[in-house]
C-alpha cells in the first residue's frame, strides 16, 4: 500500500509534506488521475501529455522523475496490488516562504497514490444518474489540471445535499462541463455532441478517447456547444471521466432526461468504451 513521494516509495504514515509547500499555502499545484482496470493503466500517455501541458502552462518545475513516471505508476500499482482502482498524481512547486511571487527553495514535490476501486461496478453506470445544474463561477483557465478545486467541491457537496449525485456547470455560453467530467448529448439524428475544447473546460482524456471510438465505429460526433435548453430535451445526456468512466445522466435537477432510462446510443458507447479498457 505504498505511495510515491520525492523520488521514493513510502508508507502513508511515512510520507509527510511541509507546512510551506506552496501547494497547501497556494494552491499553486496541479494533478492527474489514471483509471486502472484489470491491473492495466487506462491512456497512459495521454494523460502524460496533459501533465507536461499543465506543468508548462502554470510555469511549474518538471519533476526530475518525469521520464521514469510510467514504470513507477506501474509500480504503484504492483505494491498496492490494484486490479481495478486509479492512480493519483499531483505536482506542486515545493516549499518557500509565503510570498505571492516568490518561488519554492526546494524541490518540486510530486506525489503518487494508487487506490482501490472497483470503477465498473459503480451503480450509476447501469442506472444513470440525476446531477445539479450550477452556474460555472471558475475561473477561465479550465483547460488547466489544476488542483484549485474548491468551486467543484462546493457544487458537488450541495449536489449531494439535495441527493442528487453530481454537479454539472453552465455559462451565458452553455453547458461547459461536469464538475469532475466532460459532458455529452444526443441529438435527434442519434449523433453525439460535445463542446470543442477552448479554456473553458478540461480536455478530458476519456473526452478524446470517446470522440475516437464513437467515429471509429460510424457515430457521428459534433463538437460543437448545446444550451441549458438542448441538455434538457436532449434525447440522451452522459458524463466521461477517467475514474468514472461514461455515465448516464437520467435526470437533471427536476426535469427527467427523456424517458428516465440510459439510452441506447450511451449504452453502445459504454459497451466500446468498457472493451477498449478491458
Ligand atoms: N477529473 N473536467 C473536469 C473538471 C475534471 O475534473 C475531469 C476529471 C474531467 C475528465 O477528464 P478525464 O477524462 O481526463 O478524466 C473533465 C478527475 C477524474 C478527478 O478530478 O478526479
């Protein structure tokens, strides 16, 4: 059960951070999130990608472990004996004095979990789910892994207060995204939509891999927005994110999704997805 902190792996109990870790005082950090099933980590490489990209856009040191970060994921993974689970990264400047500008007097601090989860036996992928529509109060570089996520916190927990199970954001511009996934409907020709990317929200590796399946197989796929409106009347609706896999919205706050059932377009979808990871 061990985890992965400043180039050595440690038990929980043993891996400890500084109160001056720019991170905690900060927030100045950002982070990843691997789905593993059946032991295999889910788009490795993409969610590298992403990393470097958000390390790059926030001005953040690269670890001095970075090309080694695949064989330690899948060493996490071997130690925390996971079939299924995820693995969670994140990187933060390391610790310095609290100053606004002035920069970490120490190494860049990453640290690696890998965590047991049984993703496909989640109960929402078969029965969908019913979310909360909240006005997108974040910030405009959502296209940034960042681990500033108390907007998404906030939605989330009030979503759940109202048992509902998840949040979904929108602005004068539409739906943006999930507060933790990227969002999909269907549209009357049985086609997909999805907003194109843009700093308005994450580029979600499971958004990509989904866009490719889905034209692979003879779905038609539009990135293009959809209001408040169109998810509503919308024929089917679904979330996509690495540890939650696709995840049909049945409900949204009162207003049922159509019939109130998974649709056939986001079960094919499921189907494609679950053998594309398997
Ligand atoms: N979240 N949008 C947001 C705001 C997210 O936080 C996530 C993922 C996604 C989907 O990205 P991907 O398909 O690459 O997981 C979209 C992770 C799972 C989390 O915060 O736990």
């Amino acid at each position: 059960e061990d985890v992965f902190l400043n180039g050595r792996f440690l038990s929980p109990a043993e891996a400890t951070l500084s109160v001056f870790d720019r991170g905690f005082l900060f927030g100045e950090g950002i982070y990843e999130v691997w789905a593993v099933v059946g032991q295999r980590i889910v788009d490795t490489e993409s969610h590298l990608k992403r990393l470097d990209r958000s390390l790059a856009e926030c001005g953040l040191p690269t670890p001095p472990e970075r090309d080694t970060l695949p064989q330690i994921l899948t060493e996490l993974v071997r130690r925390g004996g996971l079939t299924d689970g995820f693995i969670y990264l994140q990187i933060t400047p390391g610790a310095g004095e609290r100053d606004f500008t002035g920069t970490a007097d120490t190494r860049p601090t990453l640290f690696i979990m890998a965590r047991k989860k049984d993703l496909l036996g989640a109960p929402a992928l078969e029965s969908g789910m019913a979310v909360d529509l909240v006005p997108d109060i974040r910030w405009l570089r959502r296209d940034i892994k960042t681990t500033m996520l108390m907007p998404q916190v906030m939605a989330k927990k009030n979503a759940v207060r109202q048992g509902l199970k998840d949040a979904v954001f929108y602005d004068e511009t539409g739906i943006t995204e999930g507060a933790s996934s990227n969002i999909f409907i269907v549209t009357e020709s049985g086609a997909v939509r999805t907003r194109p990317l843009s700093h308005k929200l994450l580029p979600g590796c499971t958004r990509g891999r989904i866009v490719a399946l889905a034209r692979d197989h003879g779905i038609q796929v539009h990135e293009q927005a959809f209001s408040v409106e169109e998810l509503l009347t919308a024929r089917e609706a679904f979330v996509t994110s690495a540890t939650s896999l696709i995840v049909p919205i049945i409900q949204v706050n009162e207003k049922t999704i159509a019939d109130g059932k998974p649709g056939p377009v986001t079960r094919t979808l499921q189907k494609l997805y679950i053998d594309y990871i398997h």
